[in-house]
C-alpha cells in the first residue's frame, strides 16, 4: 500500500475528527435523508474544480435530468451510461461531475449521467426501471448497444448490474460492456465483509448499509434481481469489470457476484486490492493503486467496444 494510499485512508477514516466530532457518524431510520442530500449536493458544488476539457450539457431527454459529461475530440458513435452512487438515497449527475469528468477524462469517451429515482420515496425496482427507459433513449437517438458502455459506483453498480437482467428480461439489446466499482449486489447483506471488515472500512458508516438498503427495498422483495442481481440469473450477460477494495463491509457482494458471473459464463475480470477501500479507483491520480484500478477498467472498456 503506497503513502498517499495509506494518507488517504487516514483522512477518510477520521474525517469526523475534521468536522470537529468526537465519534464517527452512525446511520439510523432517524437519520435525516433530506439534510444528507442537501450535505451531500452542497459538499460537491464545494469540491467541485473544472477539469480541462470536459464540458457538461444538459441533454435532450424528457422524463428527467440527464447530462452529457463530454470531453474533446471523444468518438461520437460511442457513449457511457453511468449510474451515479449515493446509498440508492442521495447523489445526482450534477453531485457526481467530479467523479464522471475524471473518469470521461481518462477513458475518452463522452459519458451521460442521469437522475435516477430516489428511495425510500421510490423503491426498487424504480431506479432500475427509469435506467432501462435511458438507456433505450440513447439506442433511439441511434447509438448501437455494442457502441454503450454501462458504468457505476456503489449503489450505481448494482443498478447498473441489475439493468443489465430487466434489459435481457425484457429482450433489449444488451450494452457492449459494464464496469461497475464496489458495485452493492445483495440487500440481504449476506457477505461476510459485513462483519469482518466493519471496523478497516474507512468509508461506510454504522448502519449505513443497513439502512439504507432497508429504504431500497422497501416492502418489496430483497432476493429480487432488479434489487439484488446477485440471486438474478446471470447468463448472456455482456463483458463485465468489477474493481473492489479487500477493506470494504461491500467487499463480498463483489466477490460473490463474480464468481456467480463466472459460472454462469460471463466474460468477467475481476480483481480485489488489498488495503483499498471503497470506489478507491476513482480518486485517481490521487494514489497509484486508484490510477492503476482505473486504467485497467479503462483498458477493458476500450478493449470490449472496438470487438
């Protein structure tokens, strides 16, 4: 684990102590949902830098905000549908620019971010849903499925992960590949990361998972794969990369997802990183584990939309 890694980490960890709190968050039914959206937009317009460039447009599509994260000289037959991450309760495409300018940045191709449906006030399957009506958009504005990208962070992962069944369920042509980074697969919160990495986890805080998954759910069905596409049948599904870090509570819904993918065979790489931690690619160039996890999810993408 480099340095900077290990600062990182640090920082993260005890992000509380900078904020001037003794304890560590804890997350509960009575945590407010509203007030963390609102820390949650208002830290990224506070963080937010440009990113030489990358440019953002609305776009054109009608049933909710979506935005183009565009960068120069991008191939234009080609795209990304990234599906921001936020706990399936918080986080936007306007809360993610850092994180899918950076990404588009690297990966050169032109990337649009859409607003999902939120929980608890609209649980699954309504993210997932509103993802598979997007993405038939892009193939109506005429770009091809082996020409799409999906990608996703966290909470986006999954959705990303559980698009992928309702668009094979429903007989829409499959995106070309999906890289998806600490992807959350099981709302019953099996894995045993949950317990064994709760206290190395510098990223989630307590009860976090739990509830938040709890509002996801809703009354409906955990083990339903538009919730939980770990218990989906995963067979016919495009090339998939999964980057995860060994000190994460999600650590095993990534592993565990893998190795279905694997035996259902699915054209899967994955790889876990000793001592990283939750979406850590996407700091990158932060710390040379998240550039080198980035470049190889990069590579993949490239590599699966030029067959």
């Amino acid at each position: 684990m480099s340095i900077k890694a290990k600062m990182m980490y640090i920082t993260i960890k005890y992000r509380h102590l900078f904020k001037g709190q003794l304890l560590p968050e804890v997350i509960d039914k009575n945590t407010s949902i509203e007030k963390q959206r609102q820390d949650c937009d208002e830290t990224a317009e506070r963080f937010f830098k440009p990113i030489k460039g990358i440019s953002f447009k609305a776009s054109d599509y009608r049933e909710f905000y979506a935005e183009w994260v565009e960068i120069e000289n991008a191939p234009e037959e080609k795209a990304v549908l990234y599906f921001h991450g936020g706990g399936f309760v918080m986080g936007n495409a306007r809360s993610h620019r850092n994180i899918v300018g950076n990404f588009v940045k690297h990966l050169g191709i032109k990337a649009l971010v859409f607003d999902y449906r939120l929980a608890p006030e609209h649980p699954a399957p309504a993210a997932v849903n509103d993802s598979a009506a997007i993405y038939c958009w892009l193939l109506e504005q005429g770009f091809k499925p082996e020409n799409i990208a999906f990608a996703g962070d966290s909470a986006g992962g999954g959705i990303a992960l559980a698009t992928l069944l309702k668009c094979r369920d429903d007989g829409i042509p499959l995106p070309g590949v999906c890289a998806v980074f600490s992807p959350c697969t099981d709302m019953t919160i099996s894995g045993e990361s949950h317990k064994t990495r709760e206290k190395s986890d510098p990223c989630t805080p307590k009860g976090a998972n739990e509830t938040y998954t709890g509002y996801y759910v809703g009354d409906g069905n955990p083990r339903h794969p538009y919730a939980s596409p770990l218990f989906g049948d995963l067979t016919g599904l495009p090339p998939i990369i999964i980057q995860v870090g060994n000190n994460e509570t999600l650590r095993d819904d990534s592993t565990c997802y893998a190795k279905k993918a694997k035996e259902s065979g699915v054209d899967i790489q994955f790889k876990v990183w000793k001592g990283m931690f939750h979406c850590f690619p996407l700091l990158a160039p932060m710390f040379p584990e998240a550039s080198e996890a980035l470049e190889e999810v990069c590579q993949f993408i490239r590599k699966k939309l030029e067959r």
